[in-house]
C-alpha cells in the first residue's frame, strides 16, 4: 500500500519544483510590474516560492535518503532543479 504513495509524493515534489522554477525564470526575466494583476499575482506569490526555494532541496534530500537513495530517479532530477535555482538566485 505505502509503495503505491511514493511515485505519487515523488511526482507532486517534481511538479512543485517545476512550478517554482518557472516562476523565479518569469519573474526574473519580465518586468511583472508593467500590468498591475500580474505584479500583484507576483507579490501575492513570492513568499511561500521563496520559502519554497529554501525547504523544498531540504525535504527531497530527507525523502531520498529515507528510501537509502533506491529508486529515486525524479527526486533526484527534482533536487538537481532545486538547487540550481537555488544557485542562480543566490548568485543575484
């Protein structure tokens, strides 16, 4: 039954760090302040992403490594998105 969960957790984590990735790309490279529903969408939004970015390589290291890093291809490409966005916006 618990195996059954885990491609479901792995691909919610995958989908989260997609979502987060795309928005740091869209509001780094666009100017959201030019329409005023996209900046206050944008405002709306920047701190649970920034939280996000922050707890989220945290918690898939935690899940990989609580399966002894088996099966865990799409957490790992997960972690590999997380922390390079990590990076690009530390680098800033």
């Amino acid at each position: 039954m618990e195996e059954d969960k885990k491609p479901a957790t792995d691909i919610v984590i995958f989908f989260v760090s997609l979502l987060v990735m795309f928005f740091w790309i869209l509001t780094n490279n666009i100017n959201v302040y030019e329409n005023k529903f996209i900046g206050i969408i944008a405002e709306i939004l920047w701190l649970p992403l920034i939280l996000l970015i922050f707890g989220l390589p945290i918690m898939t290291f935690v899940l990989i490594s609580s399966r002894k890093f088996e099966k865990s291809k799409i957490l790992f490409l997960s972690l590999a998105i997380q922390v390079t966005i990590l990076i690009i916006q530390i680098a800033k």
